[in-house]
C-alpha cells in the first residue's frame, strides 16, 4: 500500500480516481523529490475543469478559451499533447514520474481522439486543422505533422476519458510525432498562458524558461479529456497541464549574473584534517557527505510569489487544499517561510499551502544534511534502449533492448512509427529472450511469442509506418527486438537544409500493461526510449546546375562537330586564302623581329614549328582536298598559302578550318 | 556541288525553327488563361453598372378614402422625385387601404396615416418597425400634407443618401455632382467607416472579462448576454451570423509601453492619460487570439481594476469605456463591492448596455434615423454598395496585374473566380436596381470573396521568382554553343550565294 502511495503521485491519483467536481474548479500542485542528492525531481500539475455545457456554450472560466475553441473546431473530443526534451536517467533516478504517462519522446508528441464522422478524409481534415491550431498556439512547427508523421495505433493507447456515448458517435485516435523538434522557451510561454494564474501567482511563478530549459530533462503535456459520472450529473471537460522537470542543483542554483563556475573561496572549503599533509597552507576538500542544501528561490530563481486559490473553499472539504508536497526523510529539516506545513500520516511527504496573501513570497529551504536524503527510488517497470545497427548508406537494422528486472512476467505493447524512407523488412523481425543471470553469453536465445501484431506499410511520400507488437516479457530477463531495414533515397528537393545531420526517428512507445495490480487500467505505464538519428546518403546539392552545364557541353559539342563535319570543306593548308588578319599578324611578327634585333632567329622559329604543325594537320585534311580542288576557288587559296602560314601558323588544325573561305 | 551544303543547312535550320523552338516555347512557357479584361475594365471604371436605389413607400391611412389616398400618394411620390439631394434614389409610391398583416413585406417604409383633431402634422418612426406615423387634421389641405410626409420621408433617408454619396465619391461610380454637404459630415462619416469592420457573412464576439486581481474570477455572462446582447443580435442576423464565446482571465497586467494609471489625490480617483487608451490592451500577454473559422473576430473588454487601482476612468472625461476602431469595446468596471467574487447579471447591466451600443458601430450601423428596422435595411444598401465598389476595384486591379506582370501564371481557377465575380456582380447590380436589397447584398458578398480569392491566388505569386532573365541563364549553356555555327554557317552561305549572284549577273 505504502509503495503504492509513492509511486502514484498523490494529484493524479486523486484526479483520476475522483473526476466529480460540480462547480468549475481548479487547483494546482508541486510535488518535489530530491533525487539521488545531486538532481531535484519537480513536477507541476494544473488542472482545470468546466462543465460540458459551459463548454458548449462557448463560456470560458478557467479552461483556456484558445484551447477549448481548437478543440471544438476539430472536433476532438481527448486531446494529449507533449513536449519533451532531455533523458531519463532510469538507472540512477528510478521509475519514471505519474508511470511515464505524463511524458512524451524527445520533440512534440500528440494523440487524440476526432469524431469519425464523415469517414477517413473529413477525419484527416479536422487533424490537419487541429495540429496546424495547436502549432500556432504552442509557437512549435506541430503543422509539420502530415500523413507521413501520423499514424492510428490500435493497442497503444486508451481513451482516459469517460464520454457518455450517443448512438452513432464514433472517435478515431490518431497520433502524430515530431521528432526534430527542439522544445524551448517559446512554448514555455503560451503554456502559462493557458492558466488562470499565467505564472504570475502561485506555484507557475516559479516556471522560468532560463531553469526549465537549463534542466536535464524536462517534459510538459497537456491532456484534455471528458469526464462523465456514473450518476446522472453533468459531464465535465478537465484540462490538466503538467511540467516535470529534473534540475541538476549545482548547476540551477548558480547566480544567474555569474554562470560561470568558479572556485569557492578558499575560507568556504571545509578541508579534511584527516589528510597527514594537511596543514596551515594545504588544504584537501572534504567529499561533501549527504544531500545537498537547496532552496526553491535559489534553485527556480525566484520564491513562490503569491498563490492561486481560485476555487470557492467549501469548509467543509478544507482538507487536501495544499500547493507544494515534498518527498524527503521524515528526519531532515525543512524551513518554510510563509507557508502552512503538515505532515502526511505516514511521515513521508509533508505538505505546504500557501499563504492567500496576493503579493506574499513563500520558499522552502532544506539545510545541508549529513544523513544520506536519498531513499530508495522504485525501481521501473522496464528498462529500454534503442539503437540503429549496421553501416553503409544502403541498408541498416533496428536493435531494441527491453530489460525487465521484476521477478514476474509483463506483457507489453511495443509501438514504433517510422517515416516511408525507413522501410523495415518485416521477415527479418526477431523477438528472442535470454535470462538476465545467464552468464553463458553464447547461449541460444528463445524466441519469444508474438501474441499481437499491427503492421501498417508505409506509402512512399504519404504514410508512416507503423509497428505495434503485443508480447511477455519473461520475469527477470532482455529481450531484444531486432528487424532489417533498407533506407531510402529521397527526392532532390525532400532534404531538409542541414540534410548532413540525418533525420530523426521518432522514440518507440512500450506500454507496461498493468504492473500495479487492483488499478485496472490506470495502472498501466509507459516507457519511451531515446530517438534515434538516421543518416541518409545526402548528395551534392550544387548538383543540379552541374548537371545542366556539362549536359550542355557535351550536347553543344557533339552537335557542332557533327555540323561541321556536314557542312565544312577540307582543304589542304596550302590552299587557305589569306585572311585580312594574316597580314596584320605578320606584320606586327616582322616589327616585333626588327624591335628584338639579334632574336629575329625567335620569331622565324616559331614560324617554322606552326608551319610543320600545319602540315601535319594538313594531312588529316587530305581526304577533303578532292572536293576543294574540284571547287575552283583552290588556285586562289593555294597562291596565298605560304602567307598564310606565316601568319597563322600557331595550330594546324585551326589552319584548315579556317580555309574555307 | 555547293547546294547539297545548302540543302544541309536548310534542313537543320527547319528543324530548329518548326520543331526545337516551338517545343522549347511550348515547354518553358507559363499557362496564362483568358481573363475578360473588357468586362473587368468596364466594371472597375464604373461603365458595367449605374447605382441606383428604388424604394417603394407604402400609404396607409385607414381614414382616408382610397381616391383622395391615392391622389395623396401621387402628390408625395411627385414631391419626392423632384427632390435633387435625394437623387440617388427613385422612389416609388404605393396606396393601400388595409393594414398590412402578412410578415412578408414588399416595401421599404410604410407610413401610417391617422386623423387627430386640431393638431399640426406631426410625424414619429417607430423604434423597431419601419412604420412612420404621421398623424394629422383632417381637415387640413391634402397638398400640405403631402408636402409634410414627402419632407418626413426626406429626413428618413437623408443620412443614408449622404452616407451612400460619401461611399460612391472618389469613385468611377460617382454622379458626378459632389452632394456631401459639409466638411464636417464627412468627417463624421469618414470615423464611422473607419471605425466599422469590414463587410462579413460571419463575425465572432468574444467577451473577456479581465481582472487586474484574482477577483471577481467568475461573471454571470450568459444570462446578461441573452438579456442585453441577443435581442440586437436577432434583427442584425438577417445580414452577418454571429458566434459568442466569452473568457475570464485573471491577473491582466499593464503593457509596459503605457504609463498607466496615476492617482490623482483631489479625487481619490485612478486616472487613466488619453494616450495611454491606445495601449491599453496588452496584446502581448491577453489571450485575445481571434476565433478559429472564417470572418473577423470583435473583441469586447470588461477591464476590473484591482481594489487598490479603484476607481479607475479617463482623465479628463471621467468616462469609463471606448471603442477600439475595427477591434472592438473596453469598458472599465469598478464595481461597487470590490471583494465580491461574481459579477452579477445586474452589475454587468450597464457594461452590456456600452457593448451593445459598441457593436452596431462595429459593425457598421448608421446612427440615424431612430428606427432599427431602416437603419438595417441602410446598412443592407450600404454594404452592397460598398463591396460592389471594392469587388469591381479588385478586378481593376487583377486586369492591370496581368497586364503588367506578363511572366506570372494565370491559373485556370483565376478566370473561373473572374467569370463568377462579374456574374455575381451583373446579378448584384440588377437586383440593386430593382430593390431587392438584400439579395444584392448576398450576390455582392460572393462577388467580393471571389475576387478576392482571385487576386490572392497563391499560385500567381510563385511564378514571379521565375522570370525570363532566370530561363536565359539556365539555357544559354545549351543554346548559345548550339546557335553560334548553325547562325555562322547560314551567314556564310548567304554570303557566298550573293556572290555567285553578283558573279553571275
């Protein structure tokens, strides 16, 4: 019960398990965790609802008006959107926050749920007009998301909602990745739009695009779903927005007009005197022992400014209204200037409201402590990577590795999406197993069952592909999913401009299939592992314009030779007439001599080499002479030829074309 | 000998001249389709159409026999057609005995004649219908009365015609005679059409309530919104659909580019500089985004300034609200009771009352005169005018583009949007002239968006960034060395053949 409690954190536990609030209600929540002394866990949680018929109506309160409007334009009913940058460190932090369902691949991730009807293209119509909305809402390029980016996943999802259906309404869950994109401040910003507070008060003040984006990893989703109770009372739709972010306190906790790390002050430096050279001038720095002291104000940059009680507080129900929980040993200090604290029953969490006070700025300080803070953090369902294996430009093979440290058996959905220009082989999919204790590495691994495939091919240039296999993973061993594929070669045009880089491989998505018992549905977990970079074979780009020179080279250069060829008469050298230029030329041959004095030998030399390459050229024309001594006009050119020669003797072959005069 | 040359020479020169450049023409040419440019021409130089409004003026008088009624009618209907400052329109007079029961109505004003004893004549429009009452002694003399209600009727349709000239001055379209009166009606009449969106089929409204605080956090929107707004809604819906959606955002802050408010302590007041109102609205941070759908958005603001910013007005008028032109409304409201956390339907009583009257000079209604009912059916008029104006501009200039931009394309969907705008507008233009306004007003908005769609054609633009001197450069690789001995062999064969000529002779 107690790991439980842990492991579900106490908002969305409490949101899912009781949807019901009659009036449109909202609340917000921070839940912090010191992981392993060196990285605080802090997760935010906003959440919103309004009544179906508000919603209807086009009355907004607290669920965001922009929001609400996309939603009913597109027709969606459940709308799950995430933003994720950074990796999860399973080894050292544990399970991942809310059972990773709060969470999304590196880039945008978003599923939804659109009304079916008028078939396959108005659907594809109202996702067009839905992500092409939420991209210029979130500033992010989430209109990038076309057919090749989406795909319908069968197993991987349900609905979190509970509509209640009318006859005839069918939802169609189609789901969109954007690998490449880079998450930053920019959708930071129109996040806290969307809340009532706006990061002016309460705990969304403390959201501040230089932290969270400084963090090593940090995710931020925003799900809108219908609530219906089981009772006759009115629908609700809940949006709940949450950001979960890993800080590395060192690093967030630096003064932000001085980034740079330095030493500390020598007077700082605790030195231990256990050293035998230690003295009045040495001085080795004691290995910092147990966690590390931090404040909320230094480690967001500011203190919690203000609250955001929005809701009308019944007295009656005053209980569970606290902002900040946090996870820390019941034994370590824990100063909190103007705020309520309380402890949870169990002396795990404690918990802390804020002052109601508008301008009032609470923080929560923890001192260093010599006790090691780190408790043991849940272990993850699974443990998964995902690599690209082979080399060359040609072909490639994909390698995931799925460890499952439990003791008992899980069954799993793994759903990969991949753009056409991957195009796996799907014979070569293998899914073997081996045991986690085996030590025999060259043992044979067993195959394991595939109880489920869903395959969707890919269409060059329209339609991902998709990839969802169902199968157990026996307790305590790894499997290893592996399958070929060949890569494919794109259009001219289809590269981005940093075409080197390779294109991004959206994460493949692994369901746990209820690893907490007793929690049905809910107690699902997801797990996605890192996005891979496919490198292309990328060609020249100034290619085409290449391309048009030397084909019109060689075009031009075989239809001159040919026309030449056709309508030019050979004649021998000496019968080239000579031209007005010869003249000149030699002239200014002469003059040159005579300037020269004793190297007029020079210029007869020359003379007399053009001459002999004339001659030799003159013998390819020989064939020709025929025809031109038929012509009549050879006498002339023959009288003239010696001149000629003189004057033009640089190239044979120039010599007998020029002859035709 | 010498002709197997030519012959040689005249066959390559053939093939190059009957079949490589027309191929080469035929390949890299731009598809330009037809477009009526007579027609376009016509329509933007104002040749294709004459304004012109007939309105049909109903009698009644119950009292009144049916001979002396219509003998009234005529004397009216004569008055008013003599008028020169009305002379846009043509007016047309009909008689009938029986109130009109059916809902279905053929005319455009009826006047009501009813007998009062020993009263001058005195006249009232209706706040809703488009009656006017006249009432007057019967004994009085039948031209004078005639005379009364044709200077009634004038006065009715007075700010129409005024506001019609306006539109059509400056225009191809103009009468020629300038009849706007003063310089000072023109500026009213220029505000009013600055202020006014643009004509659409659809505009969304979207009430925010903006709290400086974190209360009031909640308003009791709708039942105000059905008390105040939807009454007026429902007549103007006859010419734009209207959605509504309202929001409540909480902490608003202040644009940092304004000054904001100053307290002034002889008033304990909050004032707000008249320079400041252009900024008041903080774009940045205000999740005022326009509705998703066609048609543009009209934004109303209830501003709640926080208890320690209150009482908060303009500075030197002491108002409290002001019309953004072509956006929408502010209203600051500084509520009574301060730590109240809902607006009731009655604190917001006033505020509708200011958006209300914010949104028909949003949307362009006139002022005057009184009646509801005829000032919609003056927008009606107006609007069709106007977007016949701006469609047949449009056109203008798409037929002086192509005419100057001979490399862009001209796709087929262009002279198809073309052919539809000039038939909508033939359409337009009849049923203006034949006083089905209202229909004018639907052909003409079609008119209008597909001229629109025509000249904004996307794929027009992208043959720009291809032009002749770009074709030249990428071809003269393979042209050039091809052309040079096919041109120099033909010089010289020419040349050689005068000369055999010349030898010869």
């Amino acid at each position: 019960m107690k790991l439980s409690f842990l492991l579900a954190l106490p908002t969305t536990l409490l949101t899912l398990l009781t949807p019901t609030l009659a009036s449109p209600e909202y609340n917000e929540h921070l839940h912090l965790i010191p992981l392993s002394n060196e990285y605080l866990y802090a997760g935010f949680n906003f959440t919103s609802t309004t009544s179906q018929s508000a919603y209807r109506a086009n009355n907004y309160r607290y669920f965001p008006r922009s929001l609400g409007q996309i939603l009913q334009y597109s027709r969606a009913s459940e709308l799950h959107l995430r933003f994720a940058l950074g990796r999860w460190d399973e080894e050292t932090w544990g399970a991942r926050p809310r059972h990773g369902r709060r969470e999304g691949g590196t880039g945008v991730e978003l599923w939804a749920w659109i009304d079916a009807e008028g078939g396959t293209e108005a659907v594809e119509e109202r996702w067009s007009a839905l992500v092409n909305s939420l991209s210029g809402l979130f500033c992010a390029s989430l209109n990038f998301i076309d057919g090749t980016k989406t795909i319908r996943p069968v197993l991987s999802f349900d609905s979190e909602g509970t509509s209640r259906s009318t006859a005839g309404s069918k939802q169609l869950l189609l789901h969109g990745t954007l690998a490449n994109e880079v998450v930053c401040t920019e959708n930071l910003t129109p996040f806290l739009k969307l809340l009532p507070c706006k990061g002016k008060a309460g705990i969304s003040s403390l959201l501040d695009g230089h932290k969270v984006f400084d963090a090593n990893w940090q995710t931020m989703s925003i799900d809108v779903r219908p609530i219906c109770p089981a009772s006759d009372a009115e629908c609700m739709i809940e949006v709940q927005q949450t950001a979960d972010v890993v800080l590395d306190l060192e690093r967030s906790m630096r003064p932000r007009d001085d980034p740079i790390p330095r030493p500390q002050p020598i007077a700082e430096i605790e030195c231990d005197e256990g050293k035998h050279y230690h003295g009045g001038d040495t001085c080795y720095p004691k290995r910092k022992q147990g966690a590390k002291r931090w404040s909320l104000s230094k480690v967001f940059g500011s203190p919690v400014i203000g609250s955001c009680h929005l809701s009308e507080r019944n007295d009656g129900e005053a209980e569970e209204k606290w902002d900040i929980s946090l996870e820390v040993p019941s034994e370590h200090i824990v100063e909190a200037s103007a705020m309520q604290d309380s402890l949870t029953s169990d002396d795990q969490i404690r918990l802390y409201r804020l002052s109601e006070s508008r301008t009032q700025r609470s923080d929560l300080s923890l001192p260093h402590q010599y006790e090691s803070g780190s408790r043991l953090r849940p272990q993850p369902a699974l443990y998964a990577t995902r690599q690209i294996t082979g080399h060359g430009q040609e072909r490639g093979g994909m390698h995931a590795v799925l460890r499952n440290p439990h003791p008992y058996a899980q069954q799993i959905i793994y759903l990969e999406t991949l753009p056409w220009f991957l195009r796996p082989y799907m014979h070569t999919l293998k899914v073997n197993h081996r045991f986690n204790s085996t030590e025999d590495k060259s043992a044979r691994p067993v195959d394991v069952f595939l109880e489920k495939i869903f395959y969707t091919p890919a269409i060059d240039r329209s339609r991902a592909t998709k990839v969802e296999v169902m199968f157990t993973i026996p307790p305590e061993s790894t499997v290893e999913l592996t399958y070929d594929f060949e890569k494919a070669v794109l259009r001219y045009t289809e590269y981005p401009p940093d075409a080197n880089r390779g294109f991004d491989i959206a994460a493949a998505v692994i369901r746990v299939l209820g690893s907490i018992k007793g929690l049905g549905r809910e107690g699902d977990s997801y797990i996605r592992t890192t996005s891979l970079l496919l490198p292309l074979p990328t060609p020249d780009f100034s290619m085409p314009y290449n391309v048009i020179i030397l084909t019109s080279t060689v075009i031009a250069l075989g239809f001159g030779s040919i026309f030449n060829l056709l309508v030019r008469r050979f004649v021998l050298v000496e019968e080239i007439p000579k031209g007005p230029l010869a003249g000149l030329v030699a002239r200014v041959k002469v003059g040159l001599g005579k300037l020269r004095g004793g190297k007029g030998e020079w210029a007869e030399g020359a003379g007399g080499a053009g001459g002999a390459g004339g001659a030799g050229g003159a013998g390819s024309a020989n064939r020709a002479h025929e025809d031109a001594a038929a012509d009549g006009e050879a006498r002339r050119a023959g009288q003239t030829g010696v001149n000629g020669r003189v004057g033009e003797g640089k190239d044979g072959l120039t010599n007998v074309e020029r002859k035709d005069r | 000998m010498g002709w197997t040359r030519r012959w040689i020479i005249i066959a390559f020169w053939v093939v190059v001249a009957c079949l490589g450049l027309p191929y080469w023409i035929w390949t890299t040419s731009i598809h330009r389709s037809h477009l009526p440019l007579g027609m376009m021409n016509s329509w933007a130089e104002g040749k294709a159409c004459q304004m012109s409004y007939p309105l049909h003026i109903r009698l009644s008088a119950p009292d009144l026999g049916e001979q002396a009624g219509s003998l009234l009618a005529e004397g009216v209907m004569r008055r008013m057609n003599e008028l020169t400052d009305l002379q846009l329109y043509t007016f047309k007079l009909s008689y009938n005995d029986s109130l009109p029961t059916s809902t279905e109505r053929d005319w455009d004003l009826l006047v009501l004649l009813s007998e009062e004893q020993n009263t001058n004549p005195e006249a009232s429009l209706r706040s809703w219908a488009p009656v006017l009452d006249v009432r007057y002694d019967p004994n009085s003399d039948t031209n004078t009365l005639a005379t009364f209600i044709s200077q009634e009727v004038r006065t009715v349709f007075e700010y129409e015609h005024e506001s019609l000239t306006y539109l059509l001055n400056d225009t191809p379209y103009a009468t020629g005679k300038d009849t706007t009166s003063s310089l000072e009606g023109k500026t009213r009449l220029d505000a009013r059409t600055t202020r006014a969106f643009k004509y659409a089929s659809m505009y969304h409204l979207t009430f925010s309530l903006f709290t400086s605080s974190a209360s009031p956090s909640s308003w009791d929107v709708d039942e105000a919104l059905n008390k105040y707004i939807t009454p007026l809604l429902q007549p103007l819906s006859k010419i734009s659909k209207f959605t509504i959606n309202t929001q409540v955002q909480l902490h608003a802050s202040f644009s940092p580019s304004i000054a904001g408010p100053m307290h002034d302590a002889t008033s304990g007041k909050w004032l707000l500089q008249k320079t400041d109102l252009s900024g008041f609205v903080n774009a940045a941070e205000w999740p005022l985004s326009p509705s998703i759908g066609a048609g543009p958005t009209i934004n109303f603001v209830l501003y709640v300034p926080s208890v320690e910013q209150s009482p908060l007005e303009i500075a030197e008028t002491g108002g409290t609200s002001w019309l953004v032109p072509q956006w929408g409304g502010v209203q600051i409201l500084n509520p009574s009771d301060m730590q109240s956390a809902t607006l009731s339907a009655g604190d917001l009583e006033q505020v509708m009352l200011t958006f209300a009257d914010h949104l028909t000079a949003l949307v362009g209604l006139p002022p005057s005169p009184q009646s509801l009912a005829l000032r919609l059916s003056s927008l009606t008029r107006e609007r069709a005018t106007s977007l016949i104006l701006s469609a047949s501009s449009t056109l203008g200039a798409l037929a002086r583009l192509t005419l100057k931009l001979t490399s862009i394309s001209i796709p087929d969907s262009v002279a198809k949007s073309v052919d539809e705008t000039i038939a909508r507008l033939d359409q337009a233009c009849l049923d203006l002239r034949e006083g089905r306004f209202d229909s004018a007003l639907s052909n003409a908005r079609i008119a209008n968006d597909e001229a629109e769609r025509a000249f904004f054609e996307p794929s027009m633009v992208g043959q720009v960034y291809f032009p002749d001197e770009h074709k030249v450069a990428v071809y003269v690789p393979l042209l050039g060395p091809m052309a040079v001995p096919l041109v120099m062999a033909a010089l010289k064969e020419l040349r050689k053949l005068r000369a055999a000529k010349l030898k010869s002779a």
